[in-house]
C-alpha cells in the first residue's frame, strides 16, 4: 500500500509542469492513492477470507495494518534520509495520514 504513494508522488515530481499546478495535483495523487490502496486491501482481503493470520475482528485488523504502515513509513524516512533527501515528503505524508485516520 505504501508503494500506490510513491507511484503517485514520483510520478507528479517527475513530470515538467508549472508549480503552480503543483498544489491541485498533490489532491488528485492523494486521492489516487486512497483509492488504489482501499482497491488493494480489499482484494487482498476477499483473497485470504481463511488465513490464520488476518486478525478476525476489524478493529484488530485496523490497528494491525496502520502498526505495519507506520513502522514501514519510519523505515522509509530513515532511507529517504539517506538516498534521496527530496523524497522524505513522501513517508511524512503517510505518516501524517495514518495518524489522521486513527
């Protein structure tokens, strides 16, 4: 899921456009990748209805899954520290979402 935000960001930050353009199409990425993520876990979900391993109870899955997004995010920050400075946004972002939706 967290690679739908990098899809989404890298290819806005990677196209010549004008910066003025560059709020409005920050929406439309953010909302793209809402919408390919909730698309993602919902398949993942109706393809492992039995795992043992997908908690039961929703609330348990949901604290799970922003657990995994979050400790995933901070992993990202510490890389994009590291390789690529301009990119450290993206994980902020998610990170600021997770936490907005908890």
């Amino acid at each position: 899921m967290r690679s739908f935000q990098y899809a989404a960001y890298s290819a806005l930050w990677q196209r010549a456009m004008r910066q003025e353009d560059v709020p409005f199409l920050e929406k439309w990425a953010d909302v793209w990748y809402r919408e390919m993520s909730s698309t993602f876990l919902q398949s993942y979900l109706a393809a492992t209805t039995d795992a043992l391993f997908i908690p039961r109870n929703e609330a348990d899955l949901r604290i799970a899954l922003e657990a995994y997004l979050l400790d995933k995010a901070v992993y990202e920050i510490g890389y994009e520290l590291n390789h690529r400075p301009d990119w450290v946004v993206i994980p902020i972002r998610g990170i600021k979402h997770i936490l907005k939706s908890a």
